[in-house]
C-alpha cells in the first residue's frame, strides 16, 4: 500500500503543478496582462484546466483512491486525510464533463476581461451576454453535480462543503433581525460619527508604503508573497512559499486600501502557514471559504478596525499624513474608520451594513439560477434589492451590479461564505480570548505574534485536512456555526461607538 500511496501523491502533485500554472496565469490576467491578449489567454488556461481535470477523474486515480481508502488509518494523519480529501473532490469531478470544465475555463477568463471593461465603462449591457452565458455553465454544472432540494446547494458546496442553502437561510434569518434594528437606532444617531478626515487627498504611493508596515507586523512573510494593485483586491497562491495578495488604492479616501490589504493579508497567511510537509499535495490550502474568510474579515475588523491596534499605529499614520490627521484625535479616527453608513460598495462596507451586501447577492444568484430573474433584469433587481436593504439606488452600473468581479470568474455560491466568515471570525475570537486574554493589550504594542501562532496551530498548519465543521469543533467546542458571538461584537462595539 506504501507504494500505492507514493504512485498517488505523485499523480495529485502533477496535478496540482498544472492547477498551479492555472492560477499564476490567472494572476497575471488580473495583474499585469494587456486587454490585447484576453482571448489568448482564456484559450490556455481553457487547455490546461481540461487536462488536469482529465488527468484527475482517470480511472487509474479512481483505482489508487479506491485501494486506499480501504486502509484502516489514524484519521488525522496526513495519509489518510489525503486519501479522505482526494475521494471526496474525485467523487464530485467525475460528474463534469471534461468538455464542460474546459467551456467554463474558457468563458470564465473571458468574462473577468469583458467584466473590467463594463466597469470601467459603467455599461452592464456590455457583460450582460457573457453573464447569461456563465448563468447558464453554473446550472449545468449545478445539474451535473446533482443536488436534494435547491440547485444552489450544488454550487454552494464548492465554496463550503456540506452547507446547505437551507441552513445559509436561516442564518441569515438570524442576522436580519439583530441587524437591521441596530442599523436603523445607528442611523437615527449618524451625527454622532463624523469620518469625513478620511475623504481627503491622501497621496496613493504613501498609503501603500503605511499600508505594507502593518501587513509584514501581522506576519504576512514578503519573501514568500508580493502585493500588486488589481480591479477587485483578491489573494492567490501557487505555493506555501508563493502568495500574493492585490489591493487597490484611492487617493481621495483613506481606508479601502490598509483595510484590503489587511483583509487579503488574513487570506495570504492562512495559505503561508499550512504545515510545510503538506507543500504540493492537495492539502496544501484552506478548507473552506468560510473559514478562509474567518481570517480575512478578522484581521481587517476585529484587529484592524479596533482601538488597541490604532493605539500602536495612529502615531506612525500622523507621521505618514501630518497635514491631514496632525489635529485629529485617536478617539476621532476610531470613530471615523468605524463609521456606520450604508454605502453602495460591499469592500469598502462597514461592519454591521456589510451583511446586507451578503444578503441582497444571495437572494438574486437564487432567483438567477431558477430561472425566475433573467439576467437582461439584473440591474433593476439589483437596484430594488439595493433600496430595500441599504435605502439607495446606486447611481450607475459600476457603483451597483458590476461591482464586484466574482460572477464574471463563474462564481455563484461564493458570496455567503463572506458573512459566514463574519460569524466564524468572532466564534474564533472568542475562544482565542480565552487562551489569550490580554490579546488587546499586545496588539497596543504593536504585536501580533501570539495571535498568529494560535491561528497556525488551530487551523492553518491543517490546510484542508478537517471540514469547517470539524475545524469549529476542535477549536470551540460547537458543532457548527452559531451567530452569537458574532451579534454581541457588533452590538457591543457599536453602541458605545454611537452612544447608543
């Protein structure tokens, strides 16, 4: 068996190189590739997700897993986690046609270049006939997976293994009734916030030089990643050694570029600190997008937006930007980069209003997928989604349904992960509290470090070994995801922010 076991982790690292030269040209698209070569380009990332698809769901991987999977081995080892991890993604390939992952690879590509000029232009007409196309792949890949009860659960499961959209629901049921009240009594005291310091000229190459201090003292390693600017900030790795990040930058607003650098910096050291043995294997990554965005979402609020973090680094910030924060109070800035407003972009999105961007985008992809909105409607549903969760019409197509780049990439199903990722943010920190107790008063000295190596202890150095819920249960204690935590950080925070 011991040789079944080294025939199969060479054929997965094979495979996973290729996935690997996938993801560099993919990055290369967003990052640095001229418009001129977007056919091209889609055309070889199309011939390589093809081959490693088919190399993957051959019958002689089939065969491999099938052996191994009859061995009766400790459940946490490596070994059999691999095996365990492989039957599983096997099992779901199988049921996509080669041809379909290629028609996907290539239209997918396409659509995030069709997707950047619509943006650019503000003009959805422009994306409106490849989304209806990527519409279109989605549910025959939904079909083709199969599914019990909603054709979004087939789809969710990629992003978030085991979740059904039922269960989403419900969540989401809960959130709604603690949040908009509070967003309401928020509202009706919005005076007493005023952040309009941050809507100054602040000089875009000093943003980015502050914005990498903070990103190298959390832990992100530059030796192993880079930053670059992007349309849409995102994380991508091509190794344990190799993870980038992208953000991008404003020079008439302070905030969306420290906070997506942070936020994409919570990603990129989840994927730095998988254990170095699981390196090429298909371990070698997060497990899910939820707790991917349980990283994520609490480096950039929980420790980036609180008042211990400023307190180390607001006086080097005044030292970046003397003419723009010198008679500004720390207490003041807090208040300004935690100003609740409902606003029309979900990345620039404050805490407590940023669920409902989640909401509004979880809603429409199931209607999308039913049949029941066309895509020539998206705009309009969006708009009246838009004024029902946040009271805005967005102006135009860029600051409304094209704002963000994921259905352009063939993403539908991804979106939820984002407020699981709130929830299991605060269900983490929790317990990490407990463990840590005077987290808050290291983070007013500027360090990070204890945090970070409980992160890589709990979750990280497992990359995809346990599912999420496993992960929550080793870690907390519960069975699953539960919103609490989430619901009495934000209301705790908020009221006394807003004197309510």
């Amino acid at each position: 068996m011991e040789q079944k076991l080294d025939t199969l982790k060479a054929k997965l690292k094979e495979i996973k190189n290729i996935n690997d030269a996938v993801a560099v040209l993919s990055w290369d698209q967003q990052v640095f590739m001229p418009s001129g070569g977007a056919t091209a380009r889609a055309e070889q990332l199309a011939t390589l997700s093809k081959l490693a698809h088919e190399m993957f769901i051959s019958d002689e991987v089939g065969e491999l897993l099938s052996d191994l999977s009859e061995v009766n081995s400790d459940y946490d080892s490596d070994a059999a986690s691999m095996v365990r991890v492989a039957c599983r993604d096997y099992e779901k390939a199988r049921k996509l046609p080669p041809d379909l992952v290629e028609e996907m690879s290539r239209t997918f590509s396409l659509g995030q270049q069709t997707w950047m000029k619509a943006r650019a232009e503000k003009d959805f007409s422009q994306f409106q006939e490849i989304l209806e196309k990527i519409v279109d792949l989605n549910i025959q890949m939904a079909e083709a997976y199969g599914y019990d009860e909603s054709i979004y659960d087939a789809l969710l499961d990629q992003y978030e293994p085991e979740m059904k959209t039922e269960h989403v629901a419900k969540v989401f049921a809960e959130l709604k009734t603690e949040l908009v009240p509070l967003v309401q009594a928020i509202v009706e005291n919005k005076d007493v916030v005023d952040n309009s310091i941050l809507k100054q000229e602040y000089d875009e190459t000093t943003q980015w030089g502050f914005g990498l201090i903070p990103l190298q003292a959390i832990g992100y390693d530059m030796r192993r990643g880079r930053q670059d600017k992007s349309a849409h900030p995102f994380t991508i790795s091509f190794s344990v050694n190799d993870v980038r990040i992208t953000t991008r930058v404003y020079k008439d607003q302070f905030g969306p570029a420290l906070f997506g650098t942070l936020h994409e910096g919570g990603h990129a050291l989840y994927e730095q600190n998988v254990a170095p043995e699981l390196e090429g294997t298909i371990l070698a990554s997060g497990t899910s997008l939820g707790i991917h965005e349980s990283q994520s979402r609490l480096w950039e609020n929980v420790v980036g937006r609180s008042k211990s973090f400023w307190q180390f680094y607001y006086p080097n910030l005044q030292k970046f930007f003397p003419n723009q924060l010198k008679d500004v109070s720390l207490d003041s800035f807090y208040q300004a980069i935690n100003k609740v407003k409902p606003d029309f972009i979900r990345v620039e999105a404050d805490e407590v209003t940023y669920n409902l961007h989640i909401f509004l985008r979880f809603e429409l992809e199931q209607e999308l997928l039913t049949k029941r909105l066309k895509v020539a409607d998206l705009p309009d549903a969006w708009n009246a989604k838009m004024e029902e969760y946040l009271g805005l019409t967005p102006p135009d197509d860029a600051m409304g349904v094209l704002q963000d780049i994921h259905w352009s990439g063939g993403s539908i199903g991804y979106f939820p992960t984002y407020t699981l990722g709130n929830i299991l943010s605060l269900q983490f920190y929790n317990q990490i509290l407990q463990d840590i107790p005077d987290l808050p008063e290291q983070f007013a000295r500027g360090e990070f470090e204890a945090l970070l190596d409980w992160f890589r202890e709990k979750i990280h150095r497992h990359g995809r070994k346990f599912t999420a819920n496993e992960l929550i249960n080793r870690v907390t204690g519960a069975k699953s995801i539960e919103a609490g935590p989430y619901l009495s950080y934000v209301k705790e925070k908020y009221s006394e922010i807003y004197k309510l």
